[in-house]
C-alpha cells in the first residue's frame, strides 16, 4: 500500500477506509483490485479520507471507479451534508468546470447514411461550433442578457429558437437550476461568459458521432429511443471560462471563511462554509447561475449540430429524427430529498466527476422515463466505447443515487504528451476507423485513449456494484476535439 492508511475489502467492488480521529464519517470506494492499485499510486484515496473530515458529512466519503486527484475532492468524489448538522458547501467538491456534462442525441439514421458525408459533416460541425482554448462564439450576449441565461438556463435557448420545448423534459432539472442569483457572479465572470455560449472548449470536452454498437437492454433501450446500428451524437462541455470563474472567486472567499467558523482542514483546497451561511448561500446562487450557463450552452451547440446534419445530409427534420436523449451534469452540488436512518430528509449532495443515477419510479426522473429509470451517460475518449446505463435503487441506498461520469485519467496532460512522442494518434485512430478533427495536436495527445483507464472496466465496476445498469454501448466514428 503507498496510502498511510489501510483500505479493507468489503467485496470485488467495494472497498473502505476506516474511520480514523479526525474522520466524521468512513470513506468507501467503488472499485476493483486493479484500478484500486491505480488510485494508490496517485494516492486518490487519501483526498477520499480527507472529504471524511467535513462539517456535516453523512454516511460516507464516496469515490466512484473512475477516480483520480482532484482539487480538494477526487475526481469521482461524492458527499453529501446535513444543512441541519452544520452540513457545508465546498466548490473543491463541485469542480472548477461547473456544470460541464453530457448531453445524446439520438438520429433515424444508420451508419450507411452518413458514411459518404461523415469527414463533411464532422468539417461542418468543426467550422459551426467553436472549439479550442479561449474560443469565442458568433453570439455576444449584454449584461443584461447574460443575467436571463443565469436565471433561466436552457429555457431561455428554447424561447430564442435554440431547440424544442421537449428538449427541456430531458434535461437533468429540466435544463434549469433553481436558486441562482446573477448578482452573487463577479463582473470577471461576466466578461468570460460573453462570449462563449455555444463553444465547446478545450481538454477532455467533445463532440461526437457514435453508432450504437451493442444493446444489453432492449425494453430500455426502446424507451430512450436507441436501437443497434443508429447513429448518435454526444456532447460534452460545461461552463466554461465563467463557471472557471465563479469556482476561483469563491475559492478565495472560502478561505476566508474557514477560519471565520473555525473549520478544521486537513487540506486547504477543500475550503468551504456551512450551508446556511451568507457565504454557503451566496456560492450556491453563483454556482447555480454558472449550472444554467452550462445546460444553455449545450443546448445552443445541440441546435448548431442538427442544422449541420439537416444541411450537409439535405434531410428534413422529421427524416433526421435527431432528437435530445438526456443531458446530465457531472460537476454539481445539489439539494436533493433522500433516505437518512429511515426517514426522508434534504441533504446537500456533492457530485465531483460523478452523475447522478435515479431509479425508476423517482419523481426527478422525466414523466417519459420513469417507468424504467434515468438515462446515464458515460462517455469514453476518442478511440474508445461510450455508454448509457440506467439508475438503480441499489444507488439511492449506498451512494446517494450517484454513479460513474467516464474513464478517468491514469496519465496527466504532460505524462500523456511525453507518451505520445514520436506517434500520431490521428493516424493511429484513422487506422481504427475514426476521424478526429482538432485545433491543435497537442489536444489530440493529451487526450489519447492511452490516457484514460479502461471505460469498460469502469462501467462493468457500477453495474457488479449494482450502481447502475447497462443499456447500449456506443463507439465512435468521429470526434472534434478542442
């Protein structure tokens, strides 16, 4: 073990570190041997045992499969926290990207349909939607305009012609986060956010044209509108240069107030203040105005891509069929009703490159997913499979109804271009089958598959675990990277 602490066995997938003097509550990871060893080795469990010293922290300090360091929390981290226990708020439990998620859009088409035009129709998304560091877009929205989109997220795309009201029934939260407050967001932020509404920036986000290669649940299946063979699409982004700055201000502010209610850290960047304070409350309204930012950005470049695929495949709306699945957000914090000792209660669950999983039967899953649970979205990176699974009771009983969010990193952005010396994985990919289109090479190498563990590893974790359930298993055909 290179932790300084000893990780038990539970089960194949389970895994806790003891509750030690400074632990308010265990930690638990969701993982197999192998990947265990992985996490050791970037010493991911010790920011899990860390996450266990909050104020407030019920239950457990949770890591899913795809686990890696994070600021403060692993990515992967999940907690949640009592508001009436001195629960807090941590923006190093949310992330710096707010909001980024994914959203798939199912189409009436098959691979044959698009094979012709597929290297013309990823050129057309690349020139349509902006993608890179810093990239701008066509849209320049006014203060006052830019406080609407914090107000009221993907609806206000929808009522300016960016997709259809019935887009908003599959969006988490219906596209729309409430409590946001665009007074509680810096001028700074502002200013980042003017400007890229409807980018998709750089790093780990994409967008992707997938077939559906494999079906493991055809009831479910049905419902989410997916069959064998259908051509998909995948976005992933969040909030870009604003939620970056939201995240920073109140960093800095968090800081403050972590000695102003003498809370006792044994990581700094784990900085934060109770729910109920004007400091916790002004970061939720912040934060929630960047979660709306996010789903309104998503839903702009969603729009874009449709009018692409309309144009270069001269097809009309009705033969396209290309319509929203689900969006889900992987970087949130939220205040949801769940089972605490027996009884329903409010906590404040923390989900750090995780996604939510809710059941069947679950008043926050859609009207026209209910009967089979909430879509989960799983996307891999580049060369490799992408899926959607399906929540579980099992999650609302041990996890907070939360799963998996992707692969996760094994190699840094550096270690990844050092691996990457001397190869192209353009070609590599194009030899597999898969067109990649980027701004740049070092975003291809930095996010080479080499990168990432094993996505059908993860995912075969959360559904041994019974976290979630498979559905469909997607790959890739083409992929713009920032």
């Amino acid at each position: 073990m290179t932790t300084e602490f000893n990780i038990k066995k539970i089960d194949d997938y389970r895994w806790e570190i003891p509750k030690s003097e400074g632990m308010k509550v265990p930690g638990r990871l969701y993982t197999n041997e192998r990947m265990l060893k992985v996490a050791e080795r970037d010493r991911t469990p010790l920011q899990v045992k860390n996450v266990a010293y909050l104020p407030g922290i019920i239950k457990y300090s949770l890591a899913m499969p795809d686990m890696h360091w994070g600021y403060g929390f692993p990515i992967g981290g999940v907690a949640a926290t009592d508001p009436d226990e001195g629960g807090i708020i941590s923006p190093g439990g949310i992330g710096y990207d707010i909001n980024c998620g994914v959203r798939l859009v199912r189409t009436n088409l098959e691979q044959k349909d698009i094979k012709p035009k597929l290297r013309q129709l990823l050129s057309a998304l690349f020139n349509i939607i902006p993608c890179g560091v810093g990239s701008t877009s066509k849209l320049k929205l006014s203060t006052s305009e830019l406080r609407k989109v914090l107000k009221d997220g993907a609806k206000w795309a929808i009522a300016r012609g960016y997709g259809e009201e019935e887009d908003l029934e599959r969006c988490e939260d219906y596209g729309t986060m409430e409590g946001a407050d665009p007074e509680k967001v810096s001028k700074t932020a502002y200013k980042r956010g003017s400007d890229q509404l409807g980018t998709l920036g750089s790093g780990n986000h994409f967008l992707e044209i997938d077939i559906v290669e494999e079906v493991f649940d055809e009831t479910v299946a049905n419902v989410f509108g997916l069959f064998k063979g259908q051509v998909v699409v995948i976005i992933h982004s969040g909030s870009r240069g604003l939620g970056y700055q939201v995240c920073d201000d109140y960093l800095a502010i968090m800081r403050r107030a972590v000695d102003k209610y003498h809370i006792s850290l044994p990581d700094r960047q784990l900085s934060c203040a109770p729910l109920t304070s004007p400091e916790g409350k002004d970061y939720f309204a912040a934060m929630a105005g960047a979660a709306n930012y996010a789903w309104t950005n998503r839903q702009i470049m969603m729009h874009w891509t449709r009018e692409a695929f309309q144009k270069i495949l001269n097809l009309s709306p009705k033969e396209l069929g290309m319509k929203l699945v689900y969006d889900v957000c992987h970087n949130i914090g939220k205040f949801e009703r769940h089972k605490l000792n027996g009884k329903e209660k409010t906590v404040f669950v923390h989900r750090k490159g995780a996604t939510r999983a809710f059941p069947a039967g679950h008043p926050h899953v859609p009207e026209i997913y209910r009967k089979v649970g909430q879509p989960v979205l799983i996307p891999g990176d580049m060369g490799t499979n992408s899926y959607v699974l399906v929540g579980s009771e099992r999650a609302m009983q041990e996890t907070w109804g939360s799963t998996c969010h992707g692969a996760g990193r094994v190699l840094s952005r550096t270690a990844a271009k050092k691996a990457a010396r001397g190869r192209s994985i353009e070609r590599e990919l194009e030899k597999k089958g898969i067109i990649v289109m980027a701004k740049g090479k070092g975003t291809i190498n930095e996010e080479m598959p080499d990168a990432y563990k094993d996505v059908d590893e993860v995912v075969n974790v959360v559904e041994k675990a019974g976290l979630s359930r498979k559905v469909v298993k997607m790959t890739p055909l083409g992929v713009i990277k920032g």
